[in-house]
C-alpha cells in the first residue's frame, strides 16, 4: 500500500538541502604576484608521435597561473623532477612582470621533499628561499586548493591536447606557446569578461598611477 499511495503522491518527501560547498570558495587576490599556483600535468600518451612514440617518451607540462589575474606559463619537460622545476621557476620569474610573493603548490616530490625528510630541501624550496618566495603546500589529497591551476589543466586537455600530437619536446613547447598566447588573451567570465592581459595591463596601469 505504502508504494502505491507513494505513486498517488499521497505521501510527502522531506526535501534533502544541498551540502554548500561554500568552504571551498576563497578570497580572490587583488594584487599580481600575491600568490601563484604551479602544477605539473602529464601530457597524454596517445598525443606522441613518431620518435617520442617509438623511444616511450613521457612528457610533462608546468603550469603556474596568477590568482589574481588568471595570467598564466607553461613549460614542458621530458622529465618530471625537482630539478626541472626549480628551471621552471627561473624561466617564470622572467616571463612574469611582476614580483612574487608566494608560490602554492602540491606535497609532490617534485616541490618538496616534506615526506621523505624534514631536515632535507628539494631544489626547488631552496631556490624559493634563496628568492625570497614564500612556499605555501596545500593539505595532501586536497587539489580543489590548487583549484584554479586545476582547472586551467582541463581547459588544456579540452582546447589543446585534444587536438595535437607532438613528435618531441620541441614540437610540444613550439605549440604550447600558442596555445598560451590563445589562454591569456582569453576572455574570462570569473574576471567580468576580460582576459587575463587586459586585467594586468589595468592592474599594472593602476600601480603606476598611485
């Protein structure tokens, strides 16, 4: 009887509220440089070809993103290491025009070495000391805190990696700059439908005036 009277509608349902996700939510940055997230991705297999195919080469992309003005580098590497970031780092402290403050990133090796040591410095912290740079980790197994390089990655896969191949290292960096250009030049619906260069060029532009 229950099931029919169920079928009738003459048994109400208790609505159930939808957990908020608001702890998830963070303060947006109003200063460039403030804090920059840096990730690494591995680029999918079936995108190699050629002699990257035949020799079983794995390449990985660097991201760091600016969370105030969304404005972003990448890099790729054909090794996934300490070492490759701390080049990394260099390469972005060029590319960026404006000073950081502090880098945020993940517990893996290739930033610290926080689980295998406490006494002893990845390349990549003692570069960030050496710098001056603050170096926030997120809580392991919590990469909604990197949420913005998080889902740069999945506009990579579903505007780049989806569509190319690459046959080495070089080909892979040769068309990751493109893409880049594209990314920063990208209007944003977070940023009020500009692109990341347009909000550091109005930031910059700002900071010069006062």
């Amino acid at each position: 009887m229950i099931y029919a009277a169920k079928r009738m509608g003459l048994v109400k349902y208790k609505k159930t509220k939808k957990k908020s996700r608001n702890h998830r939510r963070y303060p947006e940055l109003l200063i460039p440089g403030e804090k920059v997230q840096i990730d690494v991705k591995e680029v999918p297999y079936n995108c190699l070809r050629g002699k990257a195919l035949r020799d079983g080469k794995h390449f990985y992309q660097w991201t760091a993103i600016d969370e105030c003005t969304r404005m972003r580098f990448v890099y790729g590497f054909e090794e996934h290491t300490p070492e490759n970031s701390t080049k990394f780092l260099k390469m972005l402290l060029k590319e960026f025009p404006f000073k950081i403050k502090t880098v945020q990133t993940d517990n893996g090796r290739e930033f610290t070495y926080k689980y295998q040591s406490s006494e002893v410095k990845s390349p990549f912290e003692i570069e960030l000391n050496k710098l001056g740079i603050n170096h926030k980790l997120i809580p392991p197994r919590t990469p909604w805190h990197n949420g913005k390089v998080e889902r740069s990655h999945r506009n990579d896969q579903r505007y780049f990696y989806d569509w190319e191949t690459f046959k080495n290292i070089e080909e892979l960096n040769t068309k990751l700059k493109g893409h880049l250009e594209w990314s920063n030049n990208k209007t944003m619906r977070t940023l009020e439908y500009k692109s990341p260069m347009q909000l550091l060029s109005e930031k910059l532009e700002l900071k010069s005036i006062h």
